[in-house]
C-alpha cells in the first residue's frame, strides 16, 4: 500500500482538511479517491489527492 494525501480547500485558500489515505497504486488511488471524496461531500470543493512523490492523482477547482 501507498500512502496518498488529501487536501480540500476554501475559496480563500483556507485549509478546510488534510488526510492521508492509503491505495495500492495511483490507479485505484484515483478511482477510491473519487469515491472517497463524493462520500465526504468535497465533490464540489477544491481539492487535490497526491501520491507521496508529490505527483498530482486527481484536484478540482
């Protein structure tokens, strides 16, 4: 397992969470992750999940 991190923003830029989840690639980090997401209610904010090389997996504006 790989360790992921996610991220939802304000408008303003204002941290609103930091998580860290864990998946076995950027493949299923980026399916689960939209799962995930959609089941915390952040579809519809900023946010961005990144593997632990920094490299961006999914981010909405």
């Amino acid at each position: 397992m790989k360790t992921y991190k996610f991220t939802a923003f304000e408008p303003t830029g204002k941290l609103i969470v930091e998580e860290s989840w864990n998946f076995e690639n950027d493949e299923d980090a980026k399916k689960k992750g939209e799962e995930f997401i959609e089941e915390k209610g952040f579809t519809k904010t900023t946010h961005r999940l990144v593997n632990s090389s920094g490299k961006l997996v999914l981010f909405h504006v």
